[in-house]
C-alpha cells in the first residue's frame, strides 16, 4: 500500500461510520469501474482503434464540430 493511500485511510478512520462506509463503496465502485473499463478496453481493442480512425477521418474531412465542455 501507498503511503499516500495509507494516509488517506488513516484519516478516513476517524470519521464517523456510516461515512466510513460510504467512502468505502465509493472506493470498491471506482476499482471495480477501472477494472470493467481496462476489461473491455483489452477485449474490444480493434472496434477502439476503429473508432479512434474514423473519428480521426471525419475530423480531416470537416464534418466535426469542436464543442465546450458546456455545450456536450
């Protein structure tokens, strides 16, 4: 374990529990999302890299659009 994890565990213990818990599931959510994402990113390469060139084409022809964060 980090010494950064084992800080931030540390001050998460003095929390009261039901908070303790819900960072907790917070926590086992994220790790499992990273674990799916890095699944499926392994698994689904080819159709990724598809996506990636097509995107790439579409924006050299000029049929993209650039948007702001507020405008997605």
């Amino acid at each position: 374990m980090t010494k950064l994890l084992e800080q931030a565990f540390t001050k998460v213990s003095s929390l009261p529990d039901e908070l303790q818990d819900t960072i907790a599931q917070n926590l086992i959510q994220e790790v499992e999302w990273e674990s799916q994402w890095e699944e499926t990113l392994s698994t689904n390469q080819e159709s990724v890299d598809d996506m990636a060139l097509k995107a790439l084409q579409e924006f050299k022809e000029g049929k993209t659009d650039m948007l702001g964060f507020d405008e997605l």
